[in-house]
C-alpha cells in the first residue's frame, strides 16, 4: 500500500489531480470558519454546545456534523452540502415517477447534464428557504433562553443571511464540480467525509480527557480501538458485498462475423442505498425530538418525545430499525427495476441460465432483490444502532464520540475512501504500477 502511494506521485498527471483536489478540499475548510455576519458565532456555539450536552444527539447535531461545525459557528457554509444532497434524492426519486425526466435519463450524457441542472435549481430553491427559516430562528431569543444572537434583527439581516448561505452551498456545489472534473473521486462525497473527519481530533481531546480523569479506563479505550478496527473490516466487507446472478449472452451472426456467446454476471449490491435509508430514518426519527426541544416543557407530548426519542432506548432503536427497513425497501422498488432488466437482457440477447427470458427473468430478479435487500437493511440497522450500544455498554458519554463506531458517519467514511481508492488504483494500473492491494485490485462498489 505505502508503496502505491509513492507510485502516485511518479505519475505527474495524477499528482496534479490528488494536488489540486487536496487545495479545494483546503479551501472548503477556510470557508467554515468565515462568519456569517451580524450574529454572535460565540453565544451560538455554546447553546449548541449546551444542547448537545442535554439534549442529546438532534437534527442540528446531525447537520453539524455534515458541514463540520460550520452549523455552530454559523459561517457561510452553515447549510454545507446538505441542500444539494437532498435536491440529489429528489430528482432521483421524481426521475421514475415522471417519464419526462424518465426519458431524459435514458438519453445519456445530455439528458443526465439537464437533470443536473434541474438539481441545481432545487438547491438553491431550498437554501432560500433553509436560510430563511434559519435567520428567523436566529432572530427570535426566546429559542435561546433570552440571549440575543443576532445584532441587528430585521429584513436587512434575513436578506444578507440568506444571500450569504445560499452563496455559500452554490460554492460549495462548484467546488465538487471542480474536485470531478479536474482532481481525483467524487467532489460532493469528498467534502462530506472533510467535514466528518475534521470532527475527529476534537473527539480524540475529548476521549483523552475523560481517560485522563478516569471516567473511561484505558482498558476500556483498547477494547474500543480493537472493535473500532473489527467494525470498519466489517462494513468494508458489507460496502463491497454483491449477488452476482450468472448470465449468458447468445451468439448473433452479423455478415460474416459471429458477436455474443460470453458469460457475465448481473451484480446486485446488498447495500442497495448506500447511506440514504439511514439518513431518511435519522431525520425522520430525530425531527420531532428536535422540534420538541424548542417548545414549552408544560406539554406532555414535549416530555414524552424526549423521553421516547432521546434515551436511546429499547423504543427508540426498535423505531429507528423499523424505518431503515422501510426506506431501504421504498428506495430500492424505486431504483432497482427487475422488469427493464429483464426487457435489455432480451434486447441484448442475454438471458439467465436455467430461467426464461421476459416476465419470468423479472420475477425471478425480484425474488433475488427482495431477499438481498432484507441482509442489506439488517446490516445496516445494526451498523445505525451500535453507536447507542456502545454508549451504553462501555459508558461513553459523548453521541459524538461513539458515532465513529457505526452510524451514518462510518458508512460515508468508509464508502467513500474505498471508490476514492478505487479511482487512484485504475489509474495506476492503467500506466502499469501495482495498485493498493498486491496480486489483486479493490472491487468498485457500483
């Protein structure tokens, strides 16, 4: 592995790629810490402080960690990719509801440029509106025990702020763009895992103090570091996970040459929707948690969503699975089409072995997602939960902490340093050097 790494920056055309991606991902970095003006970034950064330490892990948490701490200070990338993330699922989803952009999906490179387009338009449809409602909340004291964050409330500071956030999520959307074009794996996932993992040497301070005040012995620590180690070979093991169905194409003679006859295989991954069902059930199931932390404690559905929701309890984990199962099934009818599978396979003159070719080829494809996409949502319910487990079981106080043991944040780390290490070994392969992994190459996990 170290000696792959050497072996990129021989390659003058993939050193200027990994350089330039490395100065963008730099600059995204320096934009969250630039504050949004007239607001107290100070005040603000000690209530999410003090809401995460008594409220738990919230929906603000969960878009701090996101856009790594951006939300907290409230620099001009508080809203970080999320808007245009969100812009992504939608259009995904609309795109095999509405057989206009049905059709241009299938046109290939133009139709997949307009929709992008369409993307964008969305994005900054819902940064007006998330900035809005955002200098609204801000403008309000009652939301923070009467401190007033903002200096100056009124039209002229909704109008700045919204322009500022919305200017800043635009920016963010062409750095991604540049990191595609001109650097090295995907810009948006590249940045999202930036903003994760500058999470991680304030989690390390933290579990250094309380090691260094004996509210977590150093047993308990090694224990932690061998488990962390075991999970993460576990979700890469999970991430590259695929049913390979078998198929065969037949031979065709065209003039007086003979195509077809190979053997193939029609992968089908058993994490379907990669770290969308776990986002959709997260949001869905910590929404009203924290809607409910900004209302009155004299209504006793107020008590009972906290209590409920923000124990981590037997309820809220049974919730929580219960979701994931549901968006992995909702996401995967929506993207995975085993009839149009069935209907190219026949185009194209390949079939299954031992199946017929058309309607029996769907069923059978349906038969095989459904089962698949049952280990892929347990895997993933497991890996959503056991940040919770660990919190409980070896008394780590911190949601923040212990998220690096599972959750949205490990699956994103990982998913997206295995594609970025698949990128880089095809390009060092191309020019023959050995890639990450002796005698063999990583899987790609599309």
């Amino acid at each position: 592995m170290f000696e792959a790494v050497k072996n990129i920056f021989k390659i003058e055309e993939l050193k200027k790629k990994v350089l330039i991606t490395l100065a963008l991902l730099v600059v995204y970095r320096i934009g969250c810490y630039i504050p949004t003006p007239g607001i107290d970034t100070f005040a603000l950064n000690k209530f999410f402080e003090n809401l995460q330490r008594t409220q738990g892990q919230t929906l603000l948490g969960i878009i701090g960690i996101f856009t790594g701490g951006a939300l907290d200070r409230l620099s001009i990338f508080a809203l970080g990719v999320m808007p245009y993330i969100s812009s992504s699922i939608i259009m995904q989803l609309l795109t095999a509801v509405i057989p206009h952009l049905e059709r241009l999906a299938k046109e290939g490179k133009a139709g997949y440029e307009k929709i992008n387009q369409y993307t964008r338009y969305l994005t900054f449809f819902l940064c007006v509106i998330q900035g809005l409602f955002l200098a609204m909340w801000l403008e309000n004291p009652g939301n923070f025990q009467g401190i007033q964050m903002v200096h100056d409330p009124g039209i002229v500071f909704k109008f700045i702020t919204v322009l500022t956030l919305t200017c800043g999520t635009v920016f963010i959307m062409w750095l991604g763009e540049q990191i595609q074009e001109r650097g090295i794996g995907n810009g948006i996932s590249l940045i999202i895992m930036t903003s994760i993992i500058s999470r991680i040497p304030s989690s390390l301070t933290q579990l250094y103090v309380l090691t260094s005040t004996k509210d977590i012995p150093i047993t308990t620590v090694i224990a932690l570091l061998v488990l962390w180690v075991l999970i993460v070979m576990a979700v890469i093991l999970f991430t590259q996970a695929q049913r390979r169905i078998p198929v065969q194409y037949g031979k065709r003679v065209v003039g007086r040459r003979v195509y077809g006859g190979q053997s193939t295989y029609l992968p089908i991954r058993v994490d379907m929707s990669g770290v969308i069902a776990i986002i959709f059930a997260q949001s869905v199931i910590l929404f009203p948690a924290t809607l409910a932390t900004f209302m009155p404690k004299k209504f006793k559905i107020v008590v009972f969503l906290q209590m409920l929701l923000q124990e981590r309890g037997i309820w809220y984990n049974f919730i929580y699975v219960l979701l994931i199962f549901f968006f992995m099934y909702f996401y995967t009818a929506i993207v995975f089409n085993p009839q149009e599978i069935s209907n190219n396979l026949k185009k194209y003159g390949g079939f299954i072995p031992g199946i017929r070719p058309g309607k029996t080829t769907g069923e059978y494809l349906d038969f095989v997602a459904t089962r698949i996409v049952f280990v892929g949502a347990l895997y993933v319910s497991l890996v959503a939960i056991f940040p919770n487990f660990i919190m409980h079981i070896f008394n780590v106080p911190s949601y923040a902490l212990a998220s690096f043991f599972g959750g949205t944040t490990l699956l994103i780390m990982v998913g997206v340093i295995l594609d970025t290490m698949k990128q880089i070994e095809g390009q060092l392969m191309v020019r023959h050097y050995e890639g990450f992994i002796k005698g063999g190459s990583l899987k790609a996990r599309r």
